[in-house]
C-alpha cells in the first residue's frame, strides 16, 4: 500500500504535533563524502582545433564538469613544441602525492614537463601456510592379553 501524502508535500513526513514543535530531535552528523580525485583533461576549443585544460576533478563528474583546480593547459595543435605543454608540476605531484590519479595522457604530460610519478609500491607476499598432510586416523593400541597370564598358572 502506498502512504498518502503527508500536507507538507512529501510522501514520507509526518506531520509535526502542535504540542512537539518545540522539541529538538537530535540529527545525526553528516558523514564526511570520500572523492575519489582524477588529474585529466578538460577540452576547449573550436570545432577541429582541440585545446585541453589540466584539471584536477572529482572522478564521478562529467568531462568538462566542475574543477577543483586547473593546473595548466595542452595544445596538441600547437606550431611550436614549447608552446604545447604548460603545466605547474609541483601542484601536479602534490596531488599525485595526496592519492590522486593521472590518466595516462595527463601522467605523460607530467613527465614530459619534468615531473615525476610516485613509483608503485611492489607487493611483499608473505610466504604461505604450509599444505595441510592428509588426514590418516590414529592406530589403535593393540590390548595385552590379560587373559593368558592367569591360565599360564
């Protein structure tokens, strides 16, 4: 069954009583939103002469979404190969250095300008348990003859 609309216009909310309007509900903290940051690029430009911004952007947003912050420009077009990269490096490695990941044009462009990319770190395996043996029940104790020792009398 589905619940008719309260007058306040949502489906879900009660009416406050005259007598509890007063009365604070205490509301839980707000939880604090994980971003998950990307360095990419962000086009501009006429129609066949592409021109590309460095941004740093929230990894859920569009393309050319809001920027957190614009940290150079990319001309692929460009005559000479000066002009082409302009890249402010040490905000680049900064966010690199925070967790933040390039993609692969962005991390080439990095380099090129001469920047550096946080190496990976490799993996140390710690060396496994060892297999288990084959489960083999317990032998049995073979029972001395009592027995025999009374009748050798």
């Amino acid at each position: 069954m589905i619940p008719s609309p309260a007058p306040s216009g949502h489906p879900f909310r009660v009416p406050a009583h005259p007598d509890l309007a007063t009365s604070r509900v205490a509301t839980p903290a707000p939880q604090e939103i994980s971003l998950v940051v990307k360095l990419r690029l962000k086009r501009f430009g006429r129609l066949n002469h592409p021109t590309y911004r460095v941004s740093v952007i929230d990894a859920h947003k569009r393309r050319d979404g809001r920027v957190i912050e614009t940290l150079g420009y990319y001309l692929p077009k460009a005559k000479k190969p000066d002009e082409q990269v302009k890249l402010n490096t040490e905000r680049a490695e900064y966010w690199l250095s925070v967790g933040a990941q390039a993609s692969e044009t962005v991390a080439s462009l990095i380099v090129k300008c001469g920047g550096t990319l946080p190496s990976k770190k490799k993996r140390v395996r710690k060396k496994g348990k060892p297999k288990n043996k084959p489960f083999v029940p317990p032998r049995r104790k073979a029972k001395k003859k009592a027995a025999a020792a009374p009748a050798a009398e």
